[in-house]
C-alpha cells in the first residue's frame, strides 16, 4: 500500500506506473483504493462507477475498471457534504460528521471488495488517501492505516520533494503513527525530484535515523504526467496555464462543483485550441469560438453560481453575436428552460430556470445512469464514444434535434438537443472529444484545420509505457515486490 505524507504527493500517479511495470514483468496486478474524494469518476462495465485515476489505473493493467477497485467514491456536493458511492452503486448522501460514524459500517464492504479483487492477482496496488498523519480522522479509518492493519497490508511512505519540507513530513509523519502502525511501514519513496538525486544523500541518514526506514527510490520529476486524465480539481490549475495561442478559443466556465472535466483534456492538448478556464470575477472572454459549459456534481448550486459570476449575461451575448456553445451533462441541463429537484437529490429541493437556450427541462430523480456509450455526432456524421453519467431526465421540443444518435442494442436512439441555428447544443455523453475523428471536425468547424496529428488514446498507452520505464529506473521494483510477497 502506498500511503502519502499528504493529498497529491503523486500516489496515484505512481500506482498507475508500478501497474504498467508489473504487469510487462508478467503479474497479474489490481489498484485498489478503499476511499477515494473525487468528482471525476468513471463508469465500469457493469454500470457502476470508481474514481477516475483507478479507472487509469486499471488500463495500465491490461484490465477492465471494476468497481471493487474502489469500494467507497466521495462525490462533494457542498463544502461539507458529499454523495457516497459504494461498490459503485449510490448509497446515499452524508455531511463529513455523519460519514465519520458511518465508516464503520462501510468497513466489511472495503474489505469484501479487497478479497474479491484479490482472488485473481498475483499483486494488488492498495492506494492511501491524504495522509496516515490525519490523527483526528484516525478513528474508524478505512483510508489509510485502519485499512492496512485490518487487512494486514504491509505500507510504503511516499513524500513529494517538489512542494518542500520532504524530510520533516516523512519523519513527522512516521512520528504521529502508532507503534503498530510504524511497524507496517517498510520504506519510503521521495517523489517528484528535481536536479541531482546526490544532493539528498545526506538526508538518507536523517531519515533512517529517526525513523529506521529504507529508501526504496527518488524518483525524477515525470513531466508527462500531464498528459495523463488527472483525478480531481488541482489539475485544473494546469489547464489555467494551457496555451493561449491556438486559433481556436474555447471559454470554460469554472464552476465550484465541476465534475468530469477530464472531457476538456483531449482540448487542452490540442495545438490549435486555445482552452481558457474562466474563473469568477472574470467575464467570459468576447472572442471566444466556443463556450462550453461543464458537468456539476450540483447543478442548481452551481448555476446560481453561473449567474452570480454575471456568466449567463456573457452567454447570452456571445450567442447575440453568432458564437457556438455546448453544454455536457449538467452543462447541457443548465441550457434548458427549466431544473427541478424536487426531492433534493443534489441539495436543498427545488428548481430554477435555466438559461434558456434550448427548449427543453430538466427533472432530476433518485435514478442513476451509468453506462457506456457509442454512436455518431449528428452535425459531422464522425463516431463518438464515452459513457453517461447523470440524474434525471430531460425532454422538451429541442430533443428533436438530437446532437447525438447512440446505440441501443440493434437500433440505434437520439440524445441531447439543439437549437434550430444549430449555435447550441448539448447532450450527455462525457468522454467524447477522446474520439479523434470528432474532435478533429468539431474543431474544423469552429474554425480549426479539421485534421489533427494527435490520437489522444494511443498517446496515453505511450505516456503509461514511459512512466514504468521511468519507476523501473528510479524504484526498487525488486524489493517492492519482496515486500509485497512477504505479506
């Protein structure tokens, strides 16, 4: 198991590395998270859905994303609420004190799931949330170390150089652990290092030290990690440094809730696209070829947000003067003339108008969808692929200008909407700028060469190839695998 000094020390990214390295070694290897906080979730197979970054994972394996992969997903809905999603089915809503008590009773389904995922591996690669040193949420943990000791999985300490302060979270760290629990722990990995590895030899010692710990790798900063579907909302960061030169400009709203926005990923990596996340304060870019509104884990919440930003006025003029937008899942509900949540599946219950491009509306109700999706965009006629996920139903005159025809067993059924123009449209499959041929003529469309040299897939098989030739270089895969047989 790998556990953090703290969120976003690269765990993840290091799991999906150590899975593509295992795996070519020829074992049969499983991620698994026991709790995973994220917005960005993915659908598997059987129609349930995991986080994200153990959907990657499981690619790295040669595998199809299960949902016992990550037996418990948080989904935040507020600041102190969150839907709860176990064994990828929606179990309910709690705030952060009542899931606190209920983790106990989630316990025996973390490890159902384990065993189960267990049965078939040579390896599993157990993933820790935040950090161990979270002593105050130490009670009825199932993330970190009340995991490891329940399921008797031995642990690695991974710290993250690039932020500083590396020597005193890994010690401070091992010092706020029980006696137990330090006795788990069987070495350490320093992450994300810049310039010469020597340099931290001295350190070796200081940490050995105080904590008796071995070092199992420094492992090089992987720069290619960006190109790479990241698992929650400080990735977004990043895509406020994307290129603003393309000759495409495409204006994304940035919305409090935004949820699946690994959709923008495929854009933010092309060339021509200049992809501008907006955040609040600032007025929607005037010579924008596109907007694109996201998906929500909050849709009413986050609309009221829109409007509060003065983002429905700047939509309403880019519209006036001819400009395209396009809305994904709760984005596409936002479009419409009217949300209701009449059994405050997303909050508090109620409904409010929408922004009025599209005619139709939107209820939204306790049933869920989640499943994978293929068929063609309507306008260019290119295949499109990618999965739904989302409450409610939407219905309404527009829907007879369908965006999308999905498949539906041997026929084939209309989704989403437009307007008569054909300026704005919306529908809810996520997932489907990672189709090449769409993306390409969606972006001929707005102005765009029509032909791309980028194959958005392959180049994610390549970046994980090249991240387990870069873990196999700076890890001691050797003694990981010691330690993980001697469980």
């Amino acid at each position: 198991m790998l556990q953090g000094t703290g969120s976003d020390v690269g765990k993840s990214l290091l799991v999906a590395g150590l899975a593509r390295a295992l795996t070519r070694r020829g074992y049969a290897v499983r991620p698994f998270k026991p709790q995973n906080m994220s917005n960005n979730a993915a659908v598997t197979p059987d129609g349930g859905e995991i986080g994200r970054a153990q959907a990657l994972q499981a690619r790295a394996c040669g595998v199809p994303p299960a949902t016992d992969m990550n037996p418990v997903l948080l989904k935040p809905q507020s600041e102190t609420g969150a839907q709860i999603i176990v064994q990828g089915r929606v179990f309910g809503s709690a705030g952060a004190r009542d899931y606190h008590a209920l983790k106990r009773d989630l316990m025996p389904r973390v490890l159902e799931s384990f065993q189960r995922l267990s049965a078939p591996a040579d390896i599993i690669l157990v993933e820790g949330a935040g950090s161990p040193a979270e002593v105050n949420l130490r009670q009825s943990d199932i993330a970190n170390m009340g995991f490891a000791e329940a399921a008797d999985v031995p642990v690695v300490l991974v710290g993250d150089i690039d932020r500083g302060g590396v020597i005193a979270s890994l010690i401070g760290t091992h010092a706020l652990l029980t006696a137990s629990e330090q006795a788990r722990l069987k070495g350490y990995v320093v992450n994300k290092f810049r310039g010469d590895p020597g340099l931290f030899t001295p350190a070796l010692d200081v940490i050995r030290a105080r904590t008796g710990l071995e070092c199992l790798g420094i492992v090089k900063f992987f720069a290619a990690a960006r190109d790479l579907p990241a698992e929650d909302g400080l990735a977004l960061d990043g895509y406020g440094r994307a290129r603003r030169d393309g000759r495409i400009r495409i204006a994304v709203p940035l919305l409090p809730r935004i949820a699946n926005f690994d959709d923008l990923d495929p854009l933010a990596a092309e060339n021509e696209v200049a992809l501008d996340l907006v955040s609040p304060g600032r007025a929607l870019p005037g010579d924008a070829d596109l907007v694109l509104l996201p998906g929500s884990k909050a849709t009413l919440a986050d609309l009221a947000s829109l409007r509060e930003a003065g983002w429905d006025i700047d939509i309403a003029a880019h519209v006036r003067r001819g400009g395209r937008v396009l809305g994904l899942c709760a984005g596409y509900q936002m479009l419409g003339r009217r949300i209701a949540d009449p059994d405050g599946i997303e909050g508090k219950a109620g409904e409010a108008a929408g922004l009025g491009l599209l005619d139709v509306e939107t209820v939204l109700g306790p049933a869920k969808i989640l499943r994978e999706r293929t068929g063609s965009d309507r306008a260019t006629g290119e295949m499109v692929r990618g999965y739904e996920m989302h409450l409610g139903t939407t219905s309404g005159a527009a829907t007879a200008r369908p965006m999308l025809e999905l498949d539906d067993g041997a026929a084939r059924r209309p989704e989403g909407a437009s307007s008569p123009d054909g300026l704005v449209a919306g529908c809810y499959l996520h997932g489907l700028f990672a189709s090449d041929e769409f993306r390409a003529a969606f972006l001929g469309d707005l102005g765009g060469s029509g032909t791309s040299g980028l194959r958005y897939e392959t180049r994610i098989e390549t970046v994980l190839d090249a991240l387990a030739a870069h873990l196999e270089r700076d890890l001691d895969i050797d003694r990981l695998i010691e330690i993980a047989h001697a469980r």
